[in-house]
C-alpha cells in the first residue's frame, strides 16, 4: 500500500507530527487515489487501522473492538440522558431529526410520536447509536461503526475523553445485534 516517496517535500498528516511525509495512504476506500502523506511509523499506524475499519467481516470488526477494550473503564457507570446530549453536542454530531431530542431525553416514560415500544435497553441503546427506529439493522450497524470511527481513540490523535462514549456506544451495539426487532 505504501513506499517511500524520497522526494515528497510534504509533512506528515499526523497531528502534531513535524516528520516529513515520505509514505502515501489513501484516504478511504471510496478515494484510492487520493492520498494522505505518513512519515514511517504514521503509516504503519494508519494502514493497522485501515484494516481495522476495512475488515471484510462484522466477526472480525467486533473481534478488534473487543481487543480494544483493553482501555475499558468497566467500573464507570453510564452518563445520564442530559449529560449524553450534551456529550453528542460536543463531538460535534447533528441531530437534524430530533431523534436525541428534549423528549426523548427529558420525559423517557412518555410516549413519543413514531417511536414503537421496545425493551428498555433497546431503546436506550438507540438513543445511544443516535439511531431512529425504523431503520434497519444494518443502517444501525452502519452508524455504529462511524461513531465508533469518531470516537477511537487512535482516531482522533489520542483524545482518550471520548472513551466512556465509545464504551457506551460499544455496549449499545450489542443490544441491537442480535435483536428481532431489527
Ligand atoms: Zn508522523
């Protein structure tokens, strides 16, 4: 996937590197000849991680995020609804559909209009995943897997403030994995 490119004058892309950028990358499955510009052990970092969310089975992703946990917190319990919007809010996600909205989260045992009745860790893992109930499992799944994207901590330069998050995100997946009413 790589080799060293003696005369790129470029930087390395990874944040906070000042090594030059001898080593291309690209950028996404769907960009492969768009490239990003690694010094020798960025690249190395950033193709681990391209097999990671690249990997041709759900077996294998799970199996890479179980391995992952080794930074797991297990004892922390989960945020409150408020304290979780606000968390959403802070990395920047949008809820255009209001799915996190006020009612969702401020009156949990009323019901709300489009939402069907669900066992209760279902439901908060929705709400969790950011995901509306109609969609399909592999629409949740999809979603899982890009807040988890945003959230690892590999992929945000090391922000390891987002690990309760993805800890809960994790956990939210794995009510709705094997559920029937997706
Ligand atoms: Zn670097």
């Amino acid at each position: 996937m790589s080799g060293a490119f003696e005369t790129s004058t470029r930087k390395c892309n990874h944040p906070g590197c000042k090594e030059p950028g001898r080593y291309r990358a690209p950028k996404s499955p769907d960009q492969l000849d768009e490239f990003l510009w690694f010094c020798k052990n960025h690249v190395r970092e950033y193709n681990l991680k391209w097999n990671f969310f690249n990997g041709t089975t759900e077996e294998e992703f799970q199996a890479q995020v179980d391995r992952d946990r080794v930074w797991e917190r297990p004892t922390k319990p989960f945020r409150k609804p408020g304290e979780e919007q606000r968390a959403w809010s802070r990395l920047g996600i949008d809820d255009p559909h209001q799915v996190l909205g006020e009612n969702a989260t401020r009156n949990p045992g009323k019901a709300v209009a489009g939402k069907r009745r669900l066992p209760s860790k279902e439901r908060r893992a929705l709400d969790i995943l950011d995901a509306r109930d109609h969609w399909s499992k592999s629409e949740i799944r999809s979603q899982y897997k890009s807040l988890v994207k945003d959230l690892h901590p590999d992929m945000n330069g090391g922000n390891r403030a987002d690990e309760e998050l993805l800890q809960q995100v994790v956990w939210a997946w794995d009510q709705i994995k094997d559920s029937r009413n997706f």
